[in-house]
C-alpha cells in the first residue's frame, strides 16, 4: 500500500483560517455588544428624559394650584419638591419652579418648571393670564329658562369674543358668532334639524363637549356691597332710580332718602349698592362705576360711554350692572337700543319686559358682556324665524376686559368667587 505524505504547511493555513474566523466572530460580538450597549443608553436616556418631562409637569401643576388657590395676586414665589415619585420601586426626580409676574392689574404669570431624573432635566415653561369672569363675553349656565324653556339664537343675531354655556346652545336658522363658541352638551339643539336649512356661522369654531365654566356667586355681589358700604361709595335701601350724566355726574331718586333726581358725583370709588330694591338705570357715563342690587336692575333706556371706546382707546369709561335676580330691559325702552356695560344676573337672566308685545323694536346692541344663569327672552320669532316682537340681539365684545373689570369685579379678593386663569402659551426646552 501506498502511504500519502502529510504536508507541514496545510497545517499551518488551517491554524491561521481558524484564528482569522474566531477574530471576526470576537469582532462581532464586540460591535453587536456596542450596539446593545448603546441602544440601552439610548433607552435609558429617553426614559429618563419621559419622567424628566413628567415630573416638570407636576411642577407646573404644583405651582398652578398655588396660584389658583391664593386669595389674592401672588408676587413671585418659587415651588420646589425635592422627592417627586416617579414610576415603580419608589423612583424619585426632582423639580424647581420660579414663578415670576409682570405686576400688571390682572397679571401675566411666568411659570419655569425644572423637572430632573437621573441624570436628564427637562424644562416645561408656562404663561398664564389672570381675569375676571368679565373676560366672557357670554356665559350662562344653561339656555332653557325655567319659565320659557328653549331660548333660541335665530339669524340676524351676532356675539363676537369669547362664548360659553354650560349647557347646549338652540340655534334657528343662521346666526353668526365672530369669537371662539364652547358648550358642555355633545351636541347643538337645532330648530330645523341642522345644515343646510341651520347653518350657524361660527367664524372662530365651537368646541363640544367642553369643560364646564364656574359660574359666579352671590360673592360678587358682595364685593359691591362692601365697596358701597366704604366713605367713597353709595349704600341704598329701597328702589332706585339712577340717571347717569355725560360730565361724570349722576341723578339719583330714592323715596327712603328723600331723593327726587339729586343730582351728585358718581361714587369715587365706583361702588353703588341698594339694597331690598330693584335699581333703574339709564344715562351716559363718565368714569367707572359697578351698580349692584340683591333684587333686579331694569334698564330703563339707552346706557352709553361718554367716550366710546370702540373709536377712542383712551376711554376709560366702564360699567358693570350686576343684579342677584334678572337683568330686564323695560318695555318703555326705546326701538334700536344700546347698552354699554357688562351685565351680570347672578340667579335669573337678561330678559325683556312684555317681551311678547309690542312689535319688532331694532337691534339691540350691546357692548361689553353678558353673564346670566339662565337664558333670558328678548323677543319672538315666528315659525320661520323672523323676529316678530321685540329686539335682535347684536353682542359686541369690549376688549379691554381681557386686562381689566367693572370696579369691584377683582374676585381675587374672595374665595369663593375665584379669578380665573387662562393659558397663554406652553413651551419645552
């Protein structure tokens, strides 16, 4: 038999194969473990950054309730909390809140949050804007009067600025709303089963199924009371006639005083009060001035501003009616009415007298703001829309309540009838 050869160098190729092969694999190994381990960093870093997120937005949210929650405009003040839970096996971050204020009368508020986890931090910056409810063009808290039930807006009516009811709007027809609409309900009550034959235009959108507003309390109220109640203002009993005049005067009958028209000063401090009476109010302002009652205001003609803020933006002129019952608008009133003020009903609504009677009296224009519990009766409308008796209701919004109020309209000095706080904008760095 023949015997092969071995070869010394086929040994040596095979040697060097098999090291070259193990070298690679260790290769990747080595990267596929760089790669595991990065991605893992990367993992780790985003959920570190996700709680760093969230646990600067509970710093915000600590700091919002604090601001919420004082009875008066707060300067600046900081909230911190050293061991915030975050997730299971008791993970704690961390977070540091500056919130700094412009000092305006209404104030801007600047809200820095600081949130850390681990070794991330994320920082959530928030605006936010103190008002009063006169902010609100229209509020109410449900649009079916307990006497009348649905109260409908119909075409040729007009809001613009900010709308909201806590209940469901009754729309007939096309009227217009040049402001941003909201309502609790889910849904629009239509008188003709919608589009096309209803066809609201809502020119800054609705949003359905909103959260619902506070609605005042008689706290208010007593904010007037208690001004009037002070040497610089007026404290009535009794019915009240108050004519206002254009050289910042005003004409006051009261029978309990002894008062026929006695003409004198608007109170400095712009509270006037009566109490156990309904007040009449009509005339042209000069200066600022809140009339309150526990009974009803009744408007008895036109209510003007002596400088008309809607052409001259140094008007200072400014009115607030605010009536524990109803907000009526007398019969005897005449045709193409205007009222320029904010009016509140606390317990009842913005209505007309005999608002039944009397034949198709104009517009009714309104500048300033409406805030009733219920929705009130202005007029009838027949059965294709068409106002009949009384008047076409025309909302005009006055701005300058983003960044103030009627005198005694600063709920901030009582709890219960708390400032509002709406989001200007929200930014994360």
């Amino acid at each position: 038999m023949i015997t092969p050869v071995k070869n010394k160098n086929n040994r040596g190729f095979l040697l060097t194969l098999v090291m070259i092969y193990t070298f690679l694999i260790m290769a990747f190994l080595g990267t596929f473990l760089v790669m595991v381990t990065g991605g893992l960093r990367q993992v780790n870093k985003a959920i570190e950054s996700t709680r760093a997120y969230y646990v600067a937005d509970a710093g915000l949210a600590d700091a919002f309730m604090q601001l919420r929650a004082a009875a008066s405009f707060p300067a600046a003040f900081n909230a911190n909390n050293a061991g915030y839970p975050v997730g299971p096996n008791n993970l704690n971050g961390s977070y540091t809140v500056a919130v700094t204020t412009n000092g305006a009368t209404w104030p801007t508020y600047t809200l820095a949050s600081r949130g850390t986890f681990g070794n991330t931090t994320k920082t959530l910056t928030l605006r936010v804007k103190a008002t009063s409810y006169a902010r609100w063009n229209y509020l109410s808290v449900t649009e079916i009067s307990p006497t009348w039930g649905s109260l409908w807006w119909v075409t040729g009516m007009y809001s613009e600025g900010p709308i909201h009811t806590n209940g469901q709007f009754n729309i007939w027809g096309s009227p217009i709303y040049n402001g941003p609409v909201s309502q609790v309900s889910s849904a629009i009550n239509y008188g003709n089963g919608g589009p096309p034959t209803d066809n609201p235009n809502f020119q800054k959108g609705i949003t359905l199924s909103a959260d619902a507003i506070a609605f005042p309390t008689t706290d208010l109220l007593t904010s007037v009371q208690s001004g009037a109640s002070q040497a610089q203002g007026l404290s009535l009993t009794g019915n009240t006639t108050v004519t206002l005049v254009s050289d910042g005067t005003m004409k006051v009958t009261n029978s309990n005083k002894g008062w026929n028209a006695k003409s004198m000063a608007i109170p400095a401090n712009g509270a006037l009060y009566v109490n156990n009476g309904d007040v009449t109010v009509g005339g042209t302002l000069k200066g600022q001035l809140t009339i309150g009652t526990n009974n009803n205001v009744l408007i008895s003609g036109n209510i003007r501003y002596n400088t008309d803020p809607r052409t001259n933006s140094t008007s200072t002129d400014l009115l607030g009616l605010v009536a524990n019952t109803n907000v009526t608008v007398k019969q005897s009133a005449p045709s193409n009415l205007e009222i320029d003020a904010y009016v509140v009903a606390l317990n009842g609504a913005f209505q007309l007298e005999n608002f039944s009677t009397g034949g198709y009296k104009g517009d009714m224009v309104q500048f300033g703001g409406l805030m009733n519990k219920y929705c009130g009766p202005t007029g009838v409308m027949n059965s294709q829309g068409v106002i009949i008796d009384g008047y076409n209701q025309l909302q005009y919004y006055d701005t300058r309540l983003q960044n103030t109020s009627p005198p005694w309209f600063t709920a901030a000095k009582d709890t219960a009838t708390r400032i509002l706080y709406y989001k200007i904008d929200l930014k994360e760095t």
